[in-house]
C-alpha cells in the first residue's frame, strides 16, 4: 500500500455513513489504527484541559470575588497550575496504618475511569468515521447511563479503605446523593430519548438541526416548556453528580476535613483532583449534546455544513478543513459555557444542608422529572397544544398545592412561637420589658416580650446566683 492510499482511507470522510469510508475489507488493519487514534485524542483532550480548567476557574473566582486570583507564576499565573501539581507529585505517597491498600489505591482510578470512557460517545463532528472516540454507538444513552453509574463506587471505596470516620461519613453522603440525583438525571436523558426516537447520541445531535429559517432546533426549545424543565433537571442533576457547589456535602471542609479523600495525598490525590474536573468537562459535553444542539450552531449560517460549502467553492481543501473544524469549535464554545456556569454556581451559591439536599432531590427533582417525561408524552401523542395545557395544569396544581403546605407550616410556626411566648410571660410575671424611650421605641402588647426582655430573663439567674454569693 502507497502512503497515499493509506493516507486516504485513514482520513476519509465516509459519503456513505457507512463507518467504514469504503474501505476494501484486506485494509481492516486502518480502521484498528483509526479507532487507537480517536480513542486516545478524546482521552488526552480532557487530561490535558484538566490544568488550564483549573486556571481558568481560580482566575473567575478571583473576578467574582473582587480580587487578583493566581498571577505570579508565569504570564497571569498560568504556570500556577503546573507548579501545583509538580509540587503535589513530588509530595510523599503515604498509605495509612490499618487500610485495606488495594481498595484505597483502587478507588482513584474507579473514580477516574466512568468520566474518561463516557466520553468517547460524545459527538464533535457529523462524521461516522472521525466524529467521536466511538461514532457509531447505536445505544450510546445507554452506554452513559450505565458507565455514569459507576462513579459512586470510587468515592465509596475511597471512604471504606481510608479506615477514617470523616471518609466514610464523606462516602455515605456521597452514594445517597449520587444514587438520588442519578434518577432526576436518567429521566431527564429519558426526555430528550422521548424527543429524538433514537438512543444514539449522533441521532440526537443531527436530530437537532435547523428549521427553514435557518434557526436552531434544539431539545431546550422542543414542546417549550417542557424541553427547558428537563434541561433545568439535568443541570442541577450534574452539580450533585460531580459533588460540585452547592452539592459538595461528600468533601464538606467545615465537617468532614476532607471528605472521601482525607487520607489521600500525592499522586492519588491529584487523580481525585483530575477526575473531579474531568467529570465537569464530559457532564458540559453531554449537556451540550442532549439540549444545546451538540456541535451545531446557533445559526445555520454560522454552521460547518453551511461554510464547509461556501468556502469549497474556491478551494475545496479549505472546505473540508472548515466544514470539519467549525462542529469541533461550536461544541468547544458550548462546554466552557457549561464550565462557566459550574464556576458561577460555586462562586455565588453556599452549600445545602444534607437534608436540604436530600429533600430537593426526592421531593423536588425526582417528582417534576417524572411529571414532565408525562407531559412529553402527551404532547407527542395529542399535539403539542394538548401537552401544554395538562403541563399547566398539573404544575399549576402542583405549585398551588407546594405554595398552601409552606403558608400553613409557616402559619403553624408562628402560633407556636407566639403561644411559647405568651406562656413564657404568664409563667415568669415578674420579669417584664424594660421601659425604655427615645427613637425606636416600641409599644409592645400585653404579655409580649422584647428581645431585650428575653435577654434579661436568661441573665437573671446568673444576677441572683452573683447577689448570694457576693450576699
């Protein structure tokens, strides 16, 4: 075979969407060679975007915050982030007394693994041949479902071999949150299946193309705005699943020291570190998949099979190169957006309370998913006029039914509270408001106590007990 030949069956775009670009089957060898290079192009893209994430969101937080971020290391502190880690892999690799050594050197890579082989079904082009680390996955919804799942292990191994109370506890929180936003996530990629017909991630993304006046088409804006609820789920849905803002309960500083990964340090350490931010790369890509058009445009005239031909009609090699590098740059631009959004969240949002957490994800994100992919249905079977009205109407109902149960607890607290008070004045009758006059002064109710009088009413034991004893 002439280097020619190879060069062309290597890099053809295959007219026939057939995955094979018309190869004759003696060459079978080049697809093996393709399917090596596109695997580890998908898997080095997210390593190696890892440190320059990770900048980028030190120096966001630093906007955010009103101050400088990392500037001193290089050009804008962008050699900060190598130095970190050179320093972190040149610390000592400790395991400690007691833990089981092979779970606890295990559960890094456990943790690290889902987030790099999700990956390969994300689509960064309209080619079978070259659109993704594994293009033609007919089942690629559920090839993400499945291999997500499998993160939680790693956190739970983590937290079991550490023989640490504070990573176990961070391992506990971690597989209850996991396992209970996994379910407000699988039923908002349900949504997007009902949308598409098809569990093919290429399907999803073509699917998602552009109508007669060249505007997007996207799953966000289908049967609107049941589109938008399941991408609004799954946005909050990945928040939980990386153990991100407000959802960082698993590596709670103020109560877990660390989390899951107290005992860990060096080079196990920094895989923790990598595969949290690996994790954020591939939910933003997958995100940009499902409801953002994927590696569409916004505009058919901002879109690679729109300026592909445009710009081959005078030179059919730059068409190519365009109509090949403009899907990578859309989809490029959509991820960091999603990057953005996580930075954002954890700028802006203090983090929930476990039972906070765990009631919004079963009571609020579980019920609204199920409620929608219902809603989806209707509108596919009846029309989208029907769909919409049942949409109102049951989160009508359900809102007004949401907004009664807050008044009434809010009601029965403050009954509770008052007749506390009120008992509290008619037992202790001696100890009453102190006058007091001058701006601000209030006239209060009988038997109705100040913050001043409650004040003195817990001071006043002590006053006598200081009286005897000075008596």
């Amino acid at each position: 075979m002439t280097p020619n030949l190879f060069f062309h069956y290597f890099f053809n775009v295959d007219p026939a969407h057939t995955g094979t670009g018309n190869m004759p089957a003696e060459y079978w060898w080049i697809d093996l060679i393709r399917i090596v290079v596109r695997v580890l192009v998908g898997l080095f893209a997210i390593l190696l975007v890892v440190p320059p994430l990770v900048w980028w969101e030190r120096r966001l937080l630093g906007f955010m915050q009103q101050r400088q971020g990392p500037n001193r290391v290089g050009p804008f502190g962008l050699l900060q982030t190598i130095a970190d880690g050179v320093k972190l892999l040149l610390k000592e690799d400790m395991n400690p007394t007691n833990v089981d050594v092979v779970l606890f050197v295990l559960a890094p890579i456990v943790f690290l693994i889902p987030a790099l082989v999700t990956s390969a079904v994300v689509p960064w082009g309209p080619s079978l041949t070259w659109g993704a680390s594994a293009p033609n996955v007919s089942v690629g919804v559920l090839y993400l479902l499945a291999w997500g799942s499998l993160a939680v292990y790693g956190v739970v191994l983590a937290g079991w071999a550490s023989n640490n109370k504070y990573s176990l506890l961070g391992g506990l929180r971690s597989s209850a949150q996991m396992i209970s936003y996994e379910l407000g996530m699988g039923l908002a990629i349900v949504t997007v299946v009902l949308l598409t017909g098809s569990l093919s991630m290429h399907d999803v993304v073509m699917q998602q193309g552009f109508s007669s006046l060249g505007l997007p088409e996207w799953n966000l804006l289908k049967f609107f705005p049941m589109g938008f609820v399941a991408m609004l789920i799954y946005a909050i849905s990945m928040l939980a699943e990386t153990n991100r803002a407000p959802f960082d309960l698993p590596e709670a500083e103020t109560e877990l020291v660390a989390g899951y990964h107290t005992e860990y340090t060096s080079m196990k350490f920094a895989i923790f570190f990598m595969a949290e931010y690996a994790n954020m790369i591939v939910v933003s890509a997958i995100c940009a998949t499902l409801f953002f058009g994927g590696f569409h445009a916004p505009l058919l005239w901002l879109d690679g099979s729109f300026l592909g031909p445009l710009v081959g009609k005078s030179s059919p090699l730059l068409g190519g190169i365009v109509a090949a590098l403009v899907p990578v740059i859309w989809l490029v631009a959509k991820i960091l957006c999603g990057l953005y959004f996580f930075i954002w969240v954890r700028a802006t949002m203090p983090r929930l309370r476990y039972d906070m957490l765990m009631r919004a994800g079963w009571l609020g994100v579980l019920p609204i998913a199920l409620g929608n992919i219902l809603m989806v249905a209707i509108a596919m079977a009846l029309g989208y006029p029907a769909g919409l009205i049942a949409w109102l109407v049951v989160f009508g109902i359900a809102f007004v039914v949401f907004a009664g149960s807050k008044a009434a607890n809010s009601f029965t607290t403050n009954s509770r509270r008052d007749t506390t008070v009120r008992l509290y004045g008619e037992a202790q009758p001696y100890r009453t408001v102190p006058e007091h006059s001058g701006h601000g002064a209030q006239t209060l109710p009988p038997n109705a106590l100040s913050e001043a009088a409650l004040a003195a009413a817990a001071q006043a034991p002590l006053d006598d007990a200081f009286a005897a004893k000075k008596g």
